[in-house]
C-alpha cells in the first residue's frame, strides 16, 4: 500500500473501482501499473465459474510462459489481499513438491486467491492431501486438479537410494510404486542417475494421480462425470517450463 495513502482512503479507492466493473469480470485490483504492463485479476465466483477446467489450465500454462520469459504480471498484493478477503475462488488446486525452486504461485505465474498449493516432500498422497482437494472441489469450487513433480526431486532421490534417517522411510515408502513403475533396465537405481530420478518423479506423479482418485470416491466421482479434470505435469528446474502429460 501506497504510504503517501491513508489506509481508509486507500480502501475507498479500491471499493470505488470494484463497483464500476462488470460483474462476470475477474476483479481488476491494481489500475495503477506501469505504462504498458499487464495486470493482474483476483478470481471471483463469476470468473472462476466461467472457466472451464481446460480453460483453467490454459491460464495456468499462460503464466507458465510469461514465467519463462520474465514478463510475469506485475501485482499489489496487498490491494489482492484486500481485494481477496471475503472469500476465495481458485481455479486450480495442485499438489506439488514442498522444493524451494517449485513454487507454484511463481512459476505459473498466480496471485493471492488464484490457486490451492498443497505442497510436500515427492507430492505424496495422504488422507490430509485427499481432505485437502475434497474442500477445494466441493466447498471451493475448483475445478482442475494438478499434481506437479519436479526434475532433480530430492524425495526421489532419497527414495531412490532408500535413505532410512528419522522419518524418511514413510515417504520413501509412498515414492516406491513409482520406483517399481520404472523399467528394471533403467541402470543405476540410484540417485547418481540424473535421468532415472526424472523418469521415477514423472511415474510418481502419475502414481499420485491413481492414488487421489482411488483415495477419494468424492474426487472420482467429480473426475467421472466431468465436472473436474485431473491432469499431471513435471517442472523443469533448469528451464522453469512446467510439461503437462497427454496434452
Ligand atoms: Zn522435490
């Protein structure tokens, strides 16, 4: 927020602006960028109701490329906090690794109240992953589903030279289908193979996916009859692409 603003004067220009908009727009909250810059929207029930899941995703793969190119929207985050306060409706949720280099709302290019993250080590699938994507679809409205692996994954290489400290043997444990799914004559198994880490991230995202929807007949249910679209994808550390599977 601008210091030169009172808060109560900031908040009355920002009210002001909202009410001249259509209501089937996504609230524009920063009218003040540079000279030529693209802005961003905060995501209303009517904007995210108008997408469809392939719409959705589209968005997101747009992002994705102005990720890459440096030309990401420019943001107020505060004004999106103001703007976002009564009541979110993201159009993706997405299950993604808890890596530094990963984060969704950057690389795809969101802001506050575009996207549900759930973020953990080798995005696993757990009974709180599952509750997690049930609220986004059934209270939230969302409707496109992503699970997002990454090149490089540390979860992966651990479970790939089957590291035993503290914890780690559980996750290890959720990775190792994907482990399996990777033909034996993939050599060496270990974590040295840059290549063979990348092909068991991608097989443990598409195991992720198996998982939700086997996990959760209200998500299956939703993915059955179309009214949510689940898709996978890995992230390329070295690149910032995002590849989305089938597409
Ligand atoms: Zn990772």
């Amino acid at each position: 927020m601008s210091p030169m603003l009172p808060q109560r004067a900031y908040l009355g220009l920002v009210l002001g602006a909202l009410a001249l908009l259509p209501a089937c727009c996504a609230t524009r909250v920063h009218a003040a960028a540079g000279v030529g810059a693209k802005t961003a929207d905060v995501q209303t029930k009517e904007s995210q109701s108008a997408l469809s899941p392939r719409q959705a995703l589209d968005r997101l793969m747009q992002g994705n490329a102005r990720f890459c190119a440096g030309t990401s929207m420019q943001r107020d985050l505060p004004a999106q906090v103001h703007a976002t306060a009564g009541g979110q409706f993201p159009i993706a949720a997405i299950v993604s690794c808890m890596d530094s280099r990963t984060s969704c709302e950057l690389v795809l290019d969101q802001g506050l109240g575009d996207i549900f993250n759930v973020r953990v080590a080798g995005n696993v699938i757990d009974d709180d992953v599952l509750a997690s994507l049930e609220y986004a679809a059934k209270v939230a409205g969302t409707r496109l589903f992503l699970v997002i692996g990454h090149s490089s994954c540390g979860a992966i290489k651990a479970a790939a030279d089957n590291v035993t400290m503290g914890n780690v043997p559980a996750l290890v444990a959720r990775i190792k289908p994907a482990l399996d799914a990777v033909p034996a004559s993939e050599q060496p198994r270990t974590s040295k193979n840059h290549e063979f880490v990348d092909h068991v991230a991608a097989a443990n995202v598409r195991h992720s996916m198996q998982q939700i929807l086997e996990g959760s007949p209200v998500l299956r249910e939703l993915a059955d009859s179309g009214q949510i679209l689940l898709v996978g994808g890995m992230y390329d550390v070295e690149t910032g692409r995002v590849e989305i599977f089938d597409r």
